[in-house]
C-alpha cells in the first residue's frame, strides 16, 4: 500500500514538473475605526467604510522557483514593513523574502505606515490603533502568500496592453513667464499655460488562466488614487473599483490585483475642462479600457521566474542653515497653526533629512521576468512619469509593468528636468537630483540580466 503511493506521488510529480503554475488569494486588511489614516498632512482616525481594502497575491512556480507579488490597499510601503512581512512569508511559504515584491496602491483613504520623521507625529501613527494596525499587517501579507501558493494550478499567461485616454493628467503646470511650476491647478489658460510634462495613457492587462478559466490579472495603471478626496471613510479608491469590475465581468473569483505606475506627478484632476472625476468614474473608465484591450490578448510562452534585486545608495539632498532654520521654526508651531501643504512637505522633508544624513538613503530596484516578453519593474517611491516612460521604452522586454511605491519608499523620485521648477514634489524628495535616472539604469541593467539568463 505504502509503495503503491509512493508510486501515484510520483507520477503526480511527473504530471506537473515542467508546468508553469500561478495561485491567487487576497486577505482583507480594513482597518478598525479610530486608525490613523495616511495621504494628507493632518491626522484622521478612520471613522466607517465605503469599501474593503485587501493584500492581493499573485504566487508563480515552475521546476521550483517561485515568485510573489503583493499589493496592498494602502498609500505605499515602508521598509520595516516590508523585511517583516518577507521574513513572515519565507517562514511560513517557503519563498525567499528576495523573491516577494510588495507594493501598495497609493490609495489616500488607507491607513498611514510609521515613517520614521515628523509625519509620525503629525499623522499619530505611534497612537495604540496606529500601531495595532501595523504590527497584525506582515501576519496578513504572508497568509494571503500563503492562501495564494496552496492554489498553485499549471496556467497559460496572455498579455494586452489597452489605452484609457483623457482620465489621467500631469498635475504640473508651467506658466508662461514664471519660474516655478504650477501644482494641482483647478483650471488653466491654454493660451499661457501648459503640461509640465506628459502622462502614461497605457492599460496594462496581465491575465493568468487555469483550465480556461481566468483566476488571477494583473492589471497596471499610472495616476493618484485621491478621488474619494480627505474624509475619514476607508476606500481603495479607483483601484478598488477597477478590479472589481474587471473581476466581475471577465471572471467570477478571479482575484484582480492593481500595480500603480509612475505617476509621481500624475492626478486625475481634468484642469482642461475644469472636471473632477469620481471614484466610480475612473475605475469604470479603467475597466472599459480593459474590455477593450481583452479581445487582443496574446498568450505568451512562459518560463520559470527569474529574479533579480538590488539596493541602490542614492545621495541625500543638502541644504542651508537658513532652510534647516526655517523648518525648524515651522515645525514647532506646527501643531496650532495651518501652514498649507507645500510647506509642511518642505519641513518634513528638511527635518528628516538632517536627522538621517548619516543614515544611507537606500532604494529597493526589483525586477520580475516570467517571459521573454513580459516583465515586472518595482521601483521604490512615488515616480515620475517621465522616468517611467523612458523605462518602457528601453526595456528589453515587449511588456513592462513598473509598480512604483514596491519594496519601501524614498518618497518622490522627480526626473532630473523637474528640480530646477520647484514645488510640492521637488520639495518633498528626499533624493539628490539624478536619483531617479540612477533607479531607471540600475532597473534596465537588471532587466537584461533575466533577459540573457536560461
């Protein structure tokens, strides 16, 4: 009897060695009332829900390699967070923490991580719901891993890459005649006024099917998740919506798992027509963009995950007694007066940069092949479009997914072009100008090593 098995567990082996398998789950993460919310520059304890929000996994195996991508239903990653929930996952699922890439949407309606500045005091983070949240979150990214892998079933990849036109905008502005950039303008005047840069438009549709059914995508968009705007609901935002829709019309159970591109500098707010969409809007213009894109999928030849990953040093930015002086005067009287946003970013920013200028700046480049055509890219921070775009256009590979806020956060990761006119995200980057060409390379470099790899 006991050989008999022996025997039937082997041929099972057999039947599947060779196979390319993907498994998906996805675990619910929503918060309790009371925990301190992130995306804004206040404190806001969560009261209610207008949606769930998940870690969304997708596991692959083939000959024994695996790989996993999370994505969580929150403004962005942290590093602790990250080593905790890697080393929770190699415990518990057997795959190497190198191996996981673990992003978040960049919803502005989820709770707020520990970020080691004075954001934490803002924000409250450290309060006992804050770090209620936090310390029960790696145990909820290794059981959805874990949920995930025990699904594991041979699959077929296929790829589309669609187009959703007119939804997302560069929310930099730049005036004839002036210097600085205009941020987030409600409106502007054609005639003097234009895009201080361009937007990412592509739909990136990855859909993994087993026994014809589609049980997980992987879909990739570029723009902010802030159109639910700064109450104290908890909401995935458009990302909840979209994958939602694509689950529901393409896939009863299929889990839809949403990577945000680059979109370091791009928002949803239309200034052409002086529009502001709503969240139901976007995703269902996100899922149409799908459908459409669905009918020209492509199946493509995969192979067994290869992975490589990399911490990059990047330099700190300086700057004068005169700055490091102001912020500090600022942030003493933070508490009782409202200095808008822009400055407070800048003061954050100034204060945490003095404290950790002995501490390296390190930045997390992944990369994920699964075939000669298609690619994952995780990049650490808040991107912007123009290092995206340039990304996509030299990779080696036919599909690029970039998921940026993957693996940690160095904040805003501005093109080198963008410094010199200022503003909200030029003050809030905590990198030296370059940082984000030197991400950009580091990335291409790892790119054609799981090219050329067999």
């Amino acid at each position: 009897m006991i050989l008999r098995l022996f025997f039937c567990f082997l041929l099972i082996l057999e039947a599947h060695a060779g196979d390319f398998r993907v498994g998906a789950a996805r675990v619910d993460i929503t918060p309790k009332d009371g925990t301190p919310l992130g995306g804004f520059y206040k404190f806001r304890g969560s009261e209610g829900v207008i949606d769930p929000l998940y870690a969304k996994t997708i596991v692959f195996e083939k000959d024994g390699a695996h790989a996993a991508i999370v994505v969580l239903d929150l403004s962005g990653t942290v590093r602790p967070l990250v080593a905790a929930a890697r080393k929770a996952i190699q415990e518990q699922c057997g795959i190497g923490g190198d191996h996981v890439m673990i992003s978040g949407t960049h919803t502005h309606s989820g709770p707020q991580q520990p970020r080691g500045s004075l954001m934490d005091d803002i924000t409250k983070v450290k309060s006992p719901p804050g770090v209620a949240y936090i310390s029960a979150l790696p145990g909820l990214i290794a059981q959805s891993v874990k949920e995930a892998k025990e699904k594991l079933a041979p699959a077929k990849a296929a790829v589309a890459m669609g187009k959703a036109e007119g939804i997302s905008f560069n929310r930099r502005v730049l005036r004839e005649g002036v210097k600085e950039a205009i941020w987030q303008p409600q409106k502007i005047n054609p005639a003097t006024d234009k895009p201080a840069g361009p937007v990412d438009p592509e739909v990136g549709v990855v859909v993994f099917e087993s026994d014809g059914k589609p049980t997980a995508s992987l879909l990739n968009f570029a723009m902010h998740p802030t159109s639910v705007g700064a109450g104290t609901k908890i909401s995935a935002d458009y990302p909840g919506v979209f994958t939602k829709l694509v689950s529901e019309r393409h896939g009863p159970g299929m889990v839809s798992v949403f990577a945000n591109g680059c979109c370091g500098n791009i928002n949803h707010g239309d200034y052409i027509n002086g529009k502001r969409r709503s969240t139901l809007e976007l995703g269902t213009a996100l899922a149409d963009a799908t459908d459409a894109a669905w009918a020209s999928m492509k199946t493509v030849s995969t192979f067994a995950p290869r992975v490589r990953s990399e911490q990059v040093t990047l330099q700190r930015r300086s700057f004068t007694p005169e700055q490091i002086a102001k912020a500090k005067d600022m942030a003493a009287n933070m508490f009782t007066k409202n200095f808008g946003t822009v400055p407070m970013a800048e003061t954050v920013c100034i204060l945490e940069t003095v404290e950790k200028q002995s501490v390296p700046l390190l930045a997390e480049v992944q990369v994920i092949a699964l075939s000669d055509e298609l690619a994952i890219v995780a990049l650490p921070g808040e991107i912007f479009v123009e290092l995206g775009l340039a990304l996509k256009k030299a990779s080696p590979f036919k599909h690029t997914i970039i998921a940026e806020l993957a693996n940690g956060s160095v904040g805003y990761v501005p093109n080198r072009e963008a410094y010199p006119q200022g503003n909200y995200e030029i003050v809030s980057a905590r990198g030296e100008v370059g940082s984000g060409e030197r991400l950009v390379e580091v990335a291409l470099r790892l790119l054609g090593e799981v090219k050329a790899a067999r």
